[in-house]
C-alpha cells in the first residue's frame, strides 16, 4: 500500500512531464489487478499461509527493483513504462495483503482478540498510505504548480521553506532517494519473511481454529450463493472502497480546488488521516472484542456517523459550502477528514469478524478476498 500510493504524493508533473492522469494511472494498475488476481490469491491462502505471503512480498521486491532499473542502467531508458510495470506486479501482492489479515487472527487468535488482532494486521496496511505521505514529505523537494506558473523556469519551495530557482536534477535525485528506501525495506521484509513465518502456530488458539474448513470450491461456491454474507460484503466495499480511491488521490483533490492549500499541507493531512485512523481502528475493535454481540449495531452506529462526515465534506469540495479564510477551511477539513476516516476505518475489522462468523466453515480468505474485489470495482 505503501509503495502503490507513492507517486500521489510527490508533484512530479513538473519534474518528468506527467498529467495527473498519469499518475492516478498508478494506483489504478491495484484497481485492474484485484479481479484478476483474487481467485489465485483465495485459492494460494487456503493450500499455505506462508507461500502467499511469501510470493506477495516477492511480488513487492520485484516491483520495487524494476522501478529502480532505469536509475542503475540509465542506457535502458522507459522509466515511466518500469514505473507502470513495477505498479502492475506491486498491486498483483495486494489480494494476499488484503486477506491475509483475517486468516491470521482466525489461526493464531482465541475468538476474544481476533477483531483487534484483525484491525492492528489490517490498519498496518493502511499505515502504508500515511508512511508514503511522510516520506515524500520529508525526502522530496515540493514543488507547487502556482509558483511553477509564476516562473517560467519553475521554483522549488524546499522543506525548510527556502525558495529556489527549479532543479528537476535535484528533484529527481529526491525521488530516487525515495525509491532506493523503498527497494531497500522490500529486501529486507522479503529476506526475513523467506526465513520465518509458520502458517500457523504449533498448537491452536481454540477449538474452532482446529476444525477443518470446506474446500475451496464448494466454500466459494456457497459463499456466492449466501445473502448474508453478500449483504456484509457490499456494506464493507461501499464505506472502504469509496474512502480509500478518494484518500489515495487527495492531494491532488485539495490541490486543485479554487481555494489554494500547498502539497505539504494536504500531504501533512494524508500523514494525520492515517495514523489516527490505526489509533481509532485498534481501539474501537478492542472495545468490540467484550461486545461481539453488538456488532451489527456497531457497523450501522460508526457508518451512518461517517456518512455524515462526508455529506459535509462533499459540500464544502463542491463549493456548495465555501470558506473566506483559508485557515477555517483547513480546521474544518481537519475535523471533518479525520472523523470521517477514522470511524468508517474502525468498522472494517468489525465487519471482517462479521463476516467470518456468518461465513463459518468457509474459508477466511475467501470471503475477504471476494469482498475486496468489490471493492475494487467500485
């Protein structure tokens, strides 16, 4: 997740010429891969926990490695064609990586710490969305289109907020600093994923863990044929799929609005969204874990607060709602971005354990691997 969301975080279209539709193609190559990978990816988590993860954080090294090809052997060329590869064979570890979560907690967990040993595993993953706005932050030189337009020759706006004449060199050389931290922290979970990770532990946590599951083809079969579950199903892909496209672009949002908010506030932003959203999501599951009977109630109390978040927030982007003083608006968005986020974050894990329980038998994975193609499609 890290890695997918990247390059919507770093203004780049000044420094190698791409459009903002160039690089929402990146996070899109997850989007195109998830329907065509997570029946694989189903079928690979329900023969061996360890080769999933195995094969996604090598999917994740690849991917990190091509990027950096051209920066090694610059007679190769094509970076943009290596960057959309490596986001293709990056987003083909994403069905394991959304799914693996939920399989973990069911096998290594009694049933009273599985919804927060589900939102600790899952919100990790969403972690990666804050990590990539901090490092692009703190290592990437910002560049904002409004000076760009100014200078014909552009202006760099560094970190320390010292202004000068544009370097796309300099620039560059932030970027790849960037890429080389990312193929070098992809060696090294890869290396230590290869050398330890059991598929499960040596005894079981419970009774239910120990008892075999139904196959996976009449698993999946009788998971497509369930209205409960596809009932839950759809109430996780709308509240996380429609949150998570708009977060992965928001910088881009926020940056193109008539009134105008730097890069750095909106990235700041992204970094304040998704560590709160971790927070929130471990302790309202740590809550639900003395509560599993309430979790319907739950879902319906922390959506129907979110959506009313959002309502609010769509108006104000929209420009229905408009702000004079550009530091009411931030506050507001502030608030608004962070309550909403955090409180439909908080009933994914809720929903996960749901869905696991009105899915007995059915292989964890499964379900959360359909429910999440979903939410791809939206």
């Amino acid at each position: 997740c890290n890695m997918e969301h990247l390059w919507t975080n770093c203004f780049l279209s000044q420094v190698y010429g791409w459009t903002d539709g160039t690089i929402t193609l990146f996070t899109f190559w997850g989007v195109m891969d998830f329907p065509l990978f997570f029946l694989p990816s189903a079928y690979l988590l329900s023969r061996s926990l360890r080769y999933s993860i195995v094969a996604s954080t090598a999917c994740m090294f690849v991917a990190s490695v091509l990027r950096c090809l051209p920066l090694w052997f610059p007679s190769i060329g094509h970076f943009t064609i290596f960057c959309h590869l490596a986001a293709f064979i990056n987003a083909i570890a994403g069905p394991v990586a959304m799914s693996a979560p939920i399989q973990i907690s069911a096998s290594w967990f009694p049933p009273n710490e599985r919804t927060r040993a589900t939102s600790i595993s899952r919100m990790f993953n969403a972690l990666g969305v804050g990590v990539s706005y901090l490092l692009g932050t703190l290592i990437v030189s910002e560049v904002t289109s409004e000076e760009a337009k100014q200078n014909p020759n552009g202006v760099v706006r560094t970190n320390n907020g010292t202004n000068g004449a544009l370097n796309t060199e300099a620039v560059q050389s932030d970027i790849e600093v960037l890429m080389y931290v990312y193929a070098g922290v992809s060696a090294v979970i890869s290396l230590l994923i290869f050398l330890y990770f059991p598929s499960q532990p040596p005894s079981p946590p419970s009774n239910s863990a120990s008892e075999d599951r139904m196959g996976f083809t009449a698993g999946f079969k009788s998971l497509l044929l369930s209205q409960n579950a596809w009932l839950i199903m759809m109430t996780y892909s709308m509240s996380q799929g429609l949150v998570q496209m708009w977060q992965s672009s928001m910088v881009i949002n926020l940056t193109s609005m008539d009134i105008e908010v730097s890069e750095t506030w909106a990235s700041t932003l992204g970094i304040v969204i998704s560590f709160s959203a971790v927070g929130a999501s471990i302790i309202i599951a740590t809550f639900i874990d003395y509560f599993r009977k309430k979790m319907k109630l739950a879902i319906l109390i922390l959506l129907c607060s979110s959506g009313l978040s959002f309502i609010f927030r769509t108006l104000i982007t929209e420009g229905i709602i408009s702000f004079d003083n550009v530091s009411d608006f931030k506050i507001v968005m502030y608030v608004l971005l962070v309550t909403g986020v955090c409180l439909s974050c908080g009933s994914a894990p809720i929903a996960f354990e749901f869905c696991v329980e009105l899915c007995y038998r059915w292989r964890e994975g499964t379900s959360r691997d359909l429910a999440h193609c979903v939410v791809q499609h939206l």
